[in-house]
C-alpha cells in the first residue's frame, strides 16, 4: 500500500475509532472531572466529528437534535477537552476559531478551505526548524502550533467552488 493508501486507511480508522466516547469519558475521569450527562451529550457530539467543527455547530446540532445541551455547556466543554488534549483550536484564516478531534501526540494539521476536512501531519523536520528558532532568538521554546490551509484532493477534483458551496450550506450560510 503507498503513503496515499496507508494516510487514508489511517484517517478512516482514527476517525471510526473516535467515533466511540469511552476514551473521551475516560480522561475526564482520570483527570478527576465528573462524567456528566451533558458532558456526555458533547463527547458523542464532537467524537462523530471528521473534520473541524465550531462550538456554534455543536449548540446548533444540540439544539436541532433537542439534545438539551445548551451554549454554556458546549463552551464550557470544549474548554475542558482542549485542556485535556481531546480536542485542538484553531485559527481559520478568516479569524473564526474552530477544532479538531486530536490524538494527545504533538502533531500540526492541514485543513481544506473548501470543505473543512482536516488531517494530522507530523513532524516532517519542523523539529529541526523550531531548533533554529531556540538558537537564532535565545528562547527555549515550551510549544508551538502550525496549521497549513488549502485544498484537500477532492475539492481540487470536484472544483473548488462547488466544495466552498458546500462547506456554506453546512454551516447555515447563505449562497453568494
């Protein structure tokens, strides 16, 4: 199988494997924080997830579903998650925030403008970059994050407009 096929199983099966909450329920109990119905409600909500998501989508898709799972809560739990690495804000470029499902190792993501479809890229010789920054700025560097944007193969083939189309009709937005 080539790097093409083994990235697509890959994704396939991390994101079917995420889809199950039990990891979700399990960190907040090892960290110590009550497993809550509403909680509960969130983690399936964001687990189904395959590609990036805003807190709006997740109260609109609550609220639809008549989930009983409000604002407060969808914030207050996203928080949570990206404390305990479940989850990853980002910066979209148009300067919405937005989050991806993650796995707790360091990683960087790559996100389709068109479709939101995001995958997880590693370390690809960052490391030996953010080296270069430690030794020309005299910093010891704790973190960094980099997110890359662009179009996914799909969007490419279906025609970025149509994919753009899409990705608005999803979110609610109206055609322009």
């Amino acid at each position: 199988m080539g790097e093409t096929g083994f990235r697509i199983a890959y994704e396939i099966e991390y994101h079917s494997a995420m889809t199950d909450t039990t990891p979700w329920l399990t960190a907040l109990d090892e960290a110590g924080y009550f497993v809550t119905e509403p909680r509960r409600v969130v983690a399936q909500l964001v687990a189904e997830r395959d590609c990036h998501f805003t807190a709006n989508d997740l109260v609109g898709e609550a609220k639809r579903a008549r989930l009983g799972v409000g604002r407060a809560t969808v914030f207050r739990a996203l928080e949570l998650f990206e404390q305990l690495g479940l989850v990853e804000r980002l910066d979209l470029p148009n300067g919405e925030h937005a989050y991806v499902v993650c796995r707790p190792a360091h990683h960087h993501h790559v996100i389709c403008t068109a479709c939101g479809r995001s995958a997880e890229v590693g370390d690809l010789g960052l490391a030996s970059i953010a080296a270069d920054v430690e030794s020309q700025t005299g910093f010891t560097l704790d973190s960094h994050r980099l997110e890359f944007y662009g179009l996914c193969s799909e969007c490419r083939t279906a025609g970025a407009d149509v994919a753009r189309r899409r990705i608005r009709t999803r979110h609610g937005l109206t055609a322009s």
